[in-house]
C-alpha cells in the first residue's frame, strides 16, 4: 500500500526500554514491565508491528473480495472465505 494507515505516526514502529517508538524516534505507548522478562519485551514487539499486521489483514481482505468477486467456489470453499472476511473486518 502506497498511503500509511497510521499518518500522524510513521512507521516502522520499534520496541524500546519499554516505549514504542515511531519512525521518528517520538514515543507513542508504552508497555509493561512486571518482571523485565523477554515476554514483556516480546509483547512490545509485537504492538509496535500493529501498521504492519494490519497493512496485511487489509492486504489480505482485498484478495478475499476479489476471489470471491471472480473465481467461482465450492460451497464449503466459498463459506470459509466469508468467514476469513468476517474476521479480517473485525480486525481492520
């Protein structure tokens, strides 16, 4: 995608002493630190992914629709795409 979906924080976002960095160096959040153990640190990597993961979940919205638009499916194959979409639109 050529426009970023978080535009007032660009992006790559990284994980930092507990602070999730934008492109710019800005802090925009923080995560916890309990026990200072590599799943907290694990969690901040994976909140500053959240541009990435949902660039993806769109990416891969749009690919449902136009298979679903063109390609003709089996029933069963059909309805798992239609769910597939109900999540990613939860998601995005």
């Amino acid at each position: 995608m050529t426009k970023q979906i978080y535009p007032h924080h660009p992006y790559p976002w990284k994980a930092d002493n507990w602070r999730i960095l934008e492109a710019n160096g800005w802090v925009i959040g923080n995560y916890p630190f309990t026990l200072g153990d590599e799943l907290d640190h694990a969690s901040g990597e994976l909140m500053s992914k959240a541009p990435e993961l949902q660039e993806a979940a769109m990416g891969a919205l749009e690919a449902i629709n136009k298979v679903l638009s063109i390609e003709t499916l089996t029933p069963g194959g059909r309805k798992a795409l239609e769910i597939a979409k109900r999540h990613l639109l939860e998601v995005v």
